[in-house]
C-alpha cells in the first residue's frame, strides 16, 4: 500500500509489463490486436478499455499491490481486464473458469484478493466462492448480472456500469517499479494444493523478450491461441504478441477443431502455438488438407519433447514452419528450446538454455554432475519466480542460494540430463518418478516408447502398489481410431524397446485421458 510520504517517479525509460500495450497503441492504433469471439479490437480500442477499468478500479479502492483475480475464459473482457488491472497498480491473477467455487474460494482467500472480474455465465460458482472471500472489496461482471444470486457480495457492479464516464486518455499514475508482482500464476504441485507463483514486471518482461527472440517475432505476426489465460503458456501468447504489435487470434479452446482451422486459414496465422494433445487431435482429422495453413511459419511444443510421430506429422502439416520443442515451468516460463535445425540431430531433447538464462544439473547433494549423468535441473536467471505466495516453506525448497552472494536460483524438482553439448533431455518429475524392482523408472520413457507402437494415439505411465514388484508399472492408452491394439501386442512392444522392468505389468485401454484445465494429463486422476 502507497503512503502520503512516499510517491515513487517513473519514467517509460523503466519499462513495466502493460507498456507493451501502451506503445503498441502509440505506434499502431489503428491496427487490430485482438481478433476474440467474433470481435475484432485494435490497439487503441484495447488501451483505451483497459485505461477506463484501470480508472474504475482505482475508483473502487484497489490499490498498489492488490490482488485481482479474473476468472473467466478467453474473451475479450479477459484481454481488457488483464492489462486494466496491471495499469491500476494491482496484481493480475488469471483463473481457469473450469475451477469449482470451492477452489476459486481458496484461491481468493489464498492471496487475500481484493478484487474479481469475472462474467455473468459464471455466477453460480463465483457467487459461491465470493461469499467465503474475506479480503473481498470489489466484484466487476461482465454481461447481465444476476442481482438476486450476488446481492450480498461486496462492491458488485456491472462492467459497463464501472466504465461509464471514466478516463480513456490514459492510466492511473503510475506507483510501481520494475521489481513489483505483475501477476500470480496458480500451479498445482505435487501434493495437488495450489500455489502462487509470484512474477515481477521484469521476470514477465525478460521472458517475453526472450522468448519473441528465439521464435524471430515480428510486427506481422498472427498468433493463434487455442490454451487458456490460465494456462501461463497461453497468456504469453498475448503479451508477445502485443510486445510486437502483432495480431493476436484468440480462441476459447480447441474443442472444435474445423472451426479454429478455418479461422487460421481466414487470419493468415504465422504463429501456432500448441500442446501434445493438440497435435494428436489434429494428427487424426481427416479434413486438414482442406484448409490453407501456408502462412504458418512456425509452431511451438511445450509440455512435452515431440514424439516422432507428432514431429513427422507436423513436418507434413506445416511443411513451410519451423518446428520448436520447448520445455519450462510456470516458476520460471521457459527453460529450453531446440532449434529447429536440431531436431533430427538431439531427437528427445528439449533444447538449450533461451537467452539471458542459465542451466546446470545437480545431484542429491547440490553438486553440479557430469555430462550426461540424470540429476535435478537448476535455472538461474531474471525470468526465475520471486516465490510463491504465502508459502515460505516451498519457496524455500525451489529457491536456493546461487554462485553470486546474495542471490537464489530455482531448484526445478525435476529430473534431467545435460548431453556434452549442453542439451537438455527431460526424464521426469522427481516425484513422479516409479520405483519398480529396485529401479528407479521414468514414466516419460515408458510413454515415448508407447507413443512409438502404431495403433497408439496417447499414453499415460503411473506406479501402482505391489507385494512384490514395490510399485508396478501401468500403462493406459488411447488407441488411433480403428486400431485393434491388444495388451499383449503392448508388452511385446515394450519388451523389445525398453529394460524388462520397464515393461508395463498392466495396460488399460481408454477413451480420453484426464487432463488439467492446462491440457496436461491429469495422472492424480489415474491413481
């Protein structure tokens, strides 16, 4: 909170997220930035709206430093709120609208939020939730708001109400500085509770900027984005695209995939961002010839490195794009990329260390291990997390004291190898990892060599308990349509790629795999 003693000065000199927005406008106002929901918004239009829910915010009392969660889908408002909340001197924290009012009450209590802009679809669970928020001071909805369901919540006013007649010039005096929380990304760990990652102005910056280097980002850009705000990997999605002046072409998810493929036709996309699963659906379309994704000229990976047979696919989809593989974590965006160049000569590695950051491996001692030899990665850099929110245990366990006094870098909790190139291959979570006959079993390894059988669309690894085996390994798949894959033809499979312990005890057969609201398979969900 800001005194009446203490006003800091702050020039442009000293960038802060949202002047990615506010010099886009500058340079290209009229140009269309956001292309949402049948909409289509130009720089100045998304300045000026989120100037006005700046000045509506700061109206309602939300201060320097106050969190404000938006819980919504990819809309428009989302977009506006985003920026609105970064230019009223507030914390954003974007929340999937999948979450239950349960969860979203924690969430809000968890960071002690003082506002929630959300819409009306949601109101029976936002409702819910807001009515346990004890920090609550402000609740802006977006469409019809439901006055007998939200009567007793604090400061309930409807968006177009809290604009009206409110500055669209510019923001609110600006009080932060560079090393202020931009944003609170929430990621569920280990134990499944949710935890805040806290992110600086410059941490956001510095990966943005990183980022758009590598992938060569230019103000012509079109990038599409199918992955939830919620998701870190999509919000970045935005912000480098308004970091260049791109276009950003915003879907609500991929549910409909014909659909999202004719507008990436219709837009001249040259950015396709996406997630294994992503791929595998396209993999199976049978209409995707039909479309005219010339334009794309490169796509990206995350989650996982690219089976074969999704690189082989995307290479015939998208023959003029390059093709990046990236790995990160939301406690430090991204760590790695291979560049396209790379990708037949380090098959299964997810890169080198991006710009301005460091990587190195560790054994259970924190020393550094040679090459080649699995351990924890460690991330030293400007984009590493101040921490997470309220929880100075776990900040503790994944930042750790660094080579320059006085500095912490981020302990990953996941286990990796370093080639003598310095390329990164990903095993595991250390957590996820299966102790099967007194042999420690990556679950990625077995699933790569699953995803290696044909007839094999998706694949799942978990440990399950056994008498004898001390955990065993099971396997559940998602079969291509029309394949007749048996368990048996499974395990023969695996006998012939991988050590016999290895080898899946069991193989289940399933329609779907659970996912998190971020796409990532759910595996809590398969115990």
């Amino acid at each position: 909170m800001t005194s009446a003693a203490w006003t800091p000065r702050f020039t442009d000199a000293v960038p802060q997220l949202h002047d990615y927005l506010i010099h886009s406008a500058r340079r290209l106002g009229d140009k269309v930035a956001l292309v949402c929901g049948g909409e289509r918004l130009t720089y100045r239009d998304l300045d000026d709206r989120s100037n006005a829910l700046a000045h509506a915010l700061v109206r309602r009392d939300i201060r320097r430093g106050d969190r404000v969660l938006i819980y919504s889908d990819n809309t428009v408002e989302s977009v506006v709120a985003f920026w609105g909340v970064l230019k009223a001197n507030a914390v954003a924290s974007v929340i999937s609208s999948s979450t239950r009012p349960a969860k979203l009450a924690h969430l809000l209590n968890d960071c002690q939020a003082a506002g929630l802009i959300t819409d009306a679809r949601h109101t029976v669970a936002f409702a819910e939730a807001a009515s346990r928020a004890a920090h609550l001071r402000v609740v802006i909805v977006s469409g019809p708001v439901d006055r007998e369901l939200v009567g007793g919540l604090p400061g309930v006013a409807a968006w177009n109400e809290a604009v009206v007649g409110e500055p669209t010039g510019g923001a609110p005096a600006r009080l932060n500085v560079d090393i202020d929380l931009a944003a609170i990304i929430y990621t569920s760990g280990s134990t499944g509770v949710p935890k805040g990652v806290m992110l600086t102005h410059r941490n956001m910056l510095t990966a943005a900027a990183s980022i758009t280097a590598y992938l060569g980002n230019v103000e012509d850009d079109v990038i599409v984005s199918v992955l939830p705000l919620s998701f870190d990997y999509g919000l970045y999605q935005m912000i480098m695209a308004f970091r260049m002046g791109a276009r950003l072409v915003l879907e609500r998810s991929f549910a409909y995939p014909v659909q999202v493929l004719g507008t990436m036709a219709a837009e001249r996309v040259t950015g396709f961002p996406g997630v294994p699963t992503v791929f595998a659906t396209l993999a199976e379309m049978k209409t995707l010839a039909g479309h005219d994704l010339s334009s794309v000229r490169y796509v990206t990976n995350t989650a996982a490195a690219l089976a074969p047979k999704h690189l082989a696919f995307l290479r015939a989809a998208f023959p003029s794009a390059r093709i990046y593989s990236m790995y990160g974590l939301t406690e430090c965006k991204r760590c790695t990329y291979l560049p396209p160049e790379d990708i037949e000569r380090k098959p299964g590695s997810v890169g080198i260390a991006i710009p301005n950051t460091e990587i190195w491996i560790v054994d259970e001692d924190g020393r550094r291990v040679e090459a080649n030899r699995v351990g924890q990665l460690v991330v030293r850099g400007a984009t590493v997390m101040r921490g997470y929110w309220g929880n100075p245990e776990a900040t503790a366990r994944r930042l750790r004291p660094g080579p320059l006094p006085g500095e912490t870098v981020l302990y990953t909790g996941d286990a990796c190898r370093l080639d003598e190139e310095g390329y990164l291959y990903f095993v595991g979570r250390m957590d996820d990892v299966i102790k099967s006959r007194g042999e420690k079993v990556a679950p990625r390894e077995v699933e790569a060599a699953l995803l290696a059988v044909p007839g094999v669309k998706e694949a799942a690894v978990i440990g399950v308990p056994d008498d004898i085996l001390g955990e065993a390994i099971k396997a559940y798949i998602v079969r291509e349509a029309g394949s007749a894959l048996t368990e048996k033809r499974i395990q023969r499979e695996c006998q012939r790629q991988l050590e016999s312990f290895m080898v899946p005890k069991y193989v289940v057969f399933v329609p779907d795999l659970p996912r998190t609201s971020t796409g990532k398979i759910a595996r809590k969900e398969l115990l």
